[in-house]
C-alpha cells in the first residue's frame, strides 16, 4: 500500500484467484441475487447494480500472445480494473496492481516511480487510484516518443527541402512518417477510450472499489450514490494529455505534408526550367541542321550548275552567309514567338527572393508583446532576464491603473488576463503571418517558377499550422470553462474573498458577466481560427493554380520540343540522302544533268510533307492538338 514494486511469477490462474478472493471478500450485503441461468443471471445483476465479474477470458486478452488485437481496453470489473493500454497490462485491485511482464525497461522504472510518488503525494487516497500512475505512464511514453522523432523528422524535412537532389531522406522520410502514423492510431484509440470512459457514469462510479467494498449498499444505487467527481478529474487529466500529443502529432503530420507539397511544386517548376533550357539549344541545333542540308547539296557529286562556277567565291561567301543570317533569323524569332505566347526562354536563373524565416519569428507571440510608452518599455527591458527560482518579470497594475513590475511564476498568471492575452496575440500574429503570406503568394503568383518564393511559402504554411493549433487549443479552453458552472462560480475570486459564505452555496449567483466575457474571446478566438483556416486555403488554392500554370506551360513547351524533334529528324532524312552523293565513288548518276535539282525538290518537299502528315495523323489519331501558339481567351 505504499507504492513499493516487487517481482514474481504467476500464472494467470493465480491472477484469477487473486481476483476472486478479493471480490469474495466484498460479497453479500443486503443484496442477494437469486440462482438463474448465466445469461439471465447478468441482466439480472446489471438490474441489481451490480458489476460484472472478471473472466478468464479477460485474464487471457491482457496476455501479448492471446490478444487479438491492439486496442486499447479499459475493463471495470467487480473489484477488479483491467488495464490493456500497449504497453502496459495490468490488473488493479483495491489493494495492489499486478502488472504483466514483456513491456520496455523505461517504462517499468518510470511506472515504478509514478507509483511511489503518488502514493507519497496521497497516502489517504484509494490505492485503486493508482490507475492515474499507469495512464500517467503510458501518457507520458507516448509523448516522449512524439519529443524523440520530432527532431529527426524537422531534420529530415529540412533535408528535404534543402538538398538538391535527395536520395536516401525520402527512405527516412518514408519511415519517420509510419512511425508518426503508428503513434498517431496508438494515441487516438488510448485518448477515444478514455473520452469513453469518462462518458460513462457506471464505469466511473465502479473505479471506487474501496468504497464498493466498504459499503456494499452503494453497488446497487451506484449512480445515486456518490459523486465521481475524483476519478472523473484524473481521468480528465490524461484525455488533455493525449489530446495534446495529437495535436503534437497531428502538427508534424501537416508540416511533412506543406514539404511534399512545396516539393512538387519546385520539381514541377524545375522541370519547365530545364525545358526552356533546353529549348532554345534545339533551336539552334534545327536552324544548323537545315543549314547543313544546303552545305550538303552543294557538295553532292553530281553535275550541277555551281560546280563550275568561277566568280572569284562570291557565290560561296553569299551561301555561306545568307545561311548563317537565316539561322540566327530563325532561332531570334522562334524566341520572340514564344516569348509572345508567354514563354521566356533564358539560361539565367530567378532573382532569388529573401528568406521570411527573420519575418516569421518576429512576428511570433512573443514578439509581439510591445509596450505603448517609453517608461513601460523601460521596465520591461529592463526585466527581461528570468529569476534563478524560476519566476518570470510582469507588469502588474491595480485598480486605479498604476503599475509596478514584479516577479511571479507561471502558475500564479491570472487565467482570465492569460485568456484576453492569449486571443489577442493570437489575432496579432495572424494578421503578421497573413501579410507576409499575402506578399508571398502575389510573388508566386507573378513568378511560379521562382523556387526561393516556394521555401518562403513552405515556412509560412508551417508557422500558420502551428498559429492553428494554438487557436485551437485556446477555444477548446475556452468552451471547457463556458461548459463548467463550478468554474466560472470559482472565477469570482473577489466575491468569493469578500463573501466567504457565497462558497457554501457556489451556484446561488449568476455568472452571467462572467460568461459574457469568455464568450467575447470565444468570438475573437473564432474569428483568428477562420483567419488562419482562410490563410490556409489561399495558400492551397493559389498552389493548386500555380501547379496548373505550370502543368500547362510543361504541356506547351513538350509540343514544341516534340515539333522540333520531328522536324529535326526528317531534315535528318534528307540530310541522308544529300550526303549520300558526297560520297567519293563512282556512280551513273553523277554525269546526268536534270539529277541534281530533282534531287535537291525531293529532298527539301519531303520534309515539309511529312511534317504536315504527322501533324494531320497526330490530331486524328491521339485527338492531340498540336500548335505552336497558345490558346488564348480573351
């Protein structure tokens, strides 16, 4: 009974054993249940009040090897509570917990020390209230492993984000998110069967078994009797807990999603970068192509009017030229055709933007807290280092409006002003994250292949979902309180001092002012909540966009690369067949006046031809349309 451990082995016969002498023990009373079939003799005792006894089959499901599944249970039995939380089992009765071997050595030494601090904290209390020590453990396990990845997962991200061209982070990446998606399905059913728990009177009221066993009249009006205001709080206390670690989980889950997304679109605008390099390279490789195409008939060994031709080598010059200003011709004015379309062919990166990671922490809660005068701010700077003992610098003002600065520690804030300051700041720092993003996304959308603008857009995305949970936690204070009558009695701490007899009739004034207040926070904490929810979906709506600006302008560029390639390779034929008269061997044809320009027709029509083959053959078949303008509406 005083929290000590000590180890031996028992079968689960004996645990069954154990379990009956200790609800035989608290048997009989004024109650007697008649002698009737099982099933029958069940309803019967729930008719009763009485609770259900324990099973073997419940002895067996609290073994590894026999469990079917790993849900979480918590079973309130007759003088016996049957923990299944992974990775603690246990049995807890009104005098001693038999915990089940096979769980890890760190949380049986800290499920030993939460055990003899509890019960040094409250020796009067119930020793079946050692329940809180095993959800306290398994609570406390689950959110050090969720401190322990978040770590490796930020680094992870960070990598991700950062490297030019990751290859085992996506593997990393791939198992950091399984791991948060395990926890995240471990912690929702551990925080669902508690909500359940503490939704459930009976339960609530057969956690007393000291008190079950004391008074046996209490079983049968159980829920008349007594109220399970104790065991409800403890209860309470463990739903926030795991609730808080999945959001904690929740949170990194979202921040790993903004990454891929921002991933996408950065791949997605460095492909159409490599394009509009590579574009303008074909160009000039087609313009030279073709211009090889004539240098070739020329050199054909075949009679031709040239080849005897002697003007000193104006006619070379002014081919060889005429050529080469027709090559420049044309790659200048294929660029300015695209650029017309909406297509900037250029080698040169974008103007990288600076980074808002400067921005983003300024405009952090903390930053925000600014006094209105010098001598205020005096005082504040001049109190911003902590106290050894822990206590923090405030501002306290009194009823008159003076104020003086002080050292106070957390726990002795005022909740209602931690409330007002909370909204508020809240509220502060989303306006600050949605003038940046404003900014951002304008940049984006002016520029979507710009990959720094993208980082910046990652970073805000990431400190908006942390504002989000914030809010979040705030309103779920917020209604927790307006859902509490005892609270928002207990809030009229002046009243309460002034009129000590007020305390014996708690609920015999209105709280009316006083819930008038929390709801006009309530209002502000909403209207910051759809703020943040809106900034949210401006972001994903002008992401979505860009991805389809730059899926368009990818699809654009890829017809005119597949133009020019089909274009290229039947110059390519031609080419072929030109230069197969270049050859220095004897042919017939080589003396035969009307080959040469028969030739040269065939060679230069049967590119054009084909082309528009193609074309016509593309459309019709593939349903493709195939064009190197853009289509535009006005």
């Amino acid at each position: 009974m005083h929290g000590q451990c000590f180890r031996r082995h028992v079968s689960r016969e004996d645990v069954f054993r154990e379990i009956q002498d200790a609800a035989s023990s608290s048997s009989g009373g004024d109650v007697s249940i008649p002698v009737l079939p099982f099933i029958a003799r069940i309803c019967n005792a729930r008719a009763y009040g009485q609770s259900q006894g324990v099973h073997m089959r419940d002895i067996r499901q609290l073994d590894s090897a026999y469990s079917i599944s790993d849900r979480p249970t918590i079973l309130v039995r007759h003088q016996a509570i049957l923990v299944n939380i992974d990775p603690i089992r246990a049995v807890i009765l009104r005098h001693r917990c038999i915990v089940f071997p096979g769980m890890p050595s760190d949380v049986a030494t800290h499920l030993e020390a939460t055990f003899v601090a509890n019960m040094a904290e409250s020796p009067d209390a119930p020793f079946e209230f050692t329940y809180a020590s095993v959800l306290s453990t398994v609570a406390t396990w689950y959110a050090n492993q969720v401190t322990y990845m978040q770590p490796e997962a930020m680094l992870v991200l960070q990598s991700i984000a950062s490297v030019e061209r990751p290859r085992d982070e996506f593997e990393r990446l791939r198992l950091v998110q399984r791991r948060f998606h395990e926890l995240q399905a471990q912690v929702q059913g551990i925080h669902s069967l508690l909500a359940a728990l503490l939704d459930d009177d009976d339960d609530l009221h057969r956690l007393y078994l000291t008190k079950l066993h004391d008074n046996q009249n209490v079983d049968s009006h159980i829920s008349s009797t007594f109220d399970p205001d104790e065991a409800a709080s403890l209860v309470e206390v463990y739903v926030q807990k795991t609730f808080s670690t999945l959001c904690t989980i929740q949170l990194q889950l979202t921040k790993a999603d903004n990454t891929e997304s921002s991933l996408d679109l950065k791949w997605t605008s460095k492909r159409n970068q490599l394009l509009l390099v590579d574009i303008p390279l074909k160009l000039v490789y087609l313009a030279l192509w073709v211009a090889s195409f004539w240098t070739a008939a020329m050199a054909m060994n075949v009679a031709s009017p040239f080849s005897t031709l002697d003007d000193g080598g104006m006619f070379f010059w002014s081919f060889f030229g005429g050529l080469a200003g027709l090559c420049v011709v044309f790659v200048f004015g294929a660029v300015v055709h695209l650029r017309r379309q909406g297509i900037r062919l250029t080698f040169a990166a974008p103007v990288e933007v600076p980074s808002v990671a400067a921005a983003i922490a300024a405009a952090s809660t903390m930053s925000t807290l600014s006094p209105s005068s010098s001598a205020v701010a005096t005082d504040v700077s001049a109190a911003l280092e902590d106290d050894d003992d822990g206590r923090r610098p405030a501002l306290h003002f009194d009823t008159t409006g003076n104020y003086t600065t002080t050292f106070v520690t957390r726990s002795a804030m005022f909740n209602m002003v931690q409330c007002a300051a909370a909204c508020q700041l809240l509220a502060d720092e989303q306006y600050k994250l949605a003038v940046l993003g404003r900014d951002q996304l304008n940049l984006m959308a002016s520029d979507e292949g710009n990959m720094s603008v993208l980082d910046n857009l990652r970073m805000i995305k990431n400190a908006t979902s942390d504002l989000e949970s914030q809010v979040n936690g705030v309103r779920r204070m917020l209604i927790d309180m307006l859902d509490d009558d005892e609270e928002l009695h207990m809030l009229h701490l002046t009243k309460l001092y002034e009129e000590p007899s007020v305390a014996l009739d708690l609920f015999g004034f209105d709280t009316e002012e006083v819930e008038s207040l929390l709801e006009s926070y309530l209002q502000n904490n909403y209207g910051t909540g759809a703020a943040v929810e809106l900034m949210l979906h401006t972001i994903q709506n002008t992401e979505a966009i860009v991805m389809l600006k730059l899926d368009a302008k990818r699809n654009y560029l890829i017809i005119v690369d597949l133009l020019m390639t089909l274009v290229t390779t039947l110059v390519a034929v031609s080419n072929f067949f030109v230069n197969a008269f270049t050859m220095n061997v004897v042919s017939w044809l080589k003396d035969l006046d009307w080959v040469y320009w028969t030739w040269i027709a065939v060679a230069a029509a049967f590119p054009v031809a084909s082309y528009f083959t193609s074309i016509w053959y593309i459309r019709k078949a593939a349903g493709v349309n195939i064009a190197l303008s853009a289509h535009k509406h006005d």
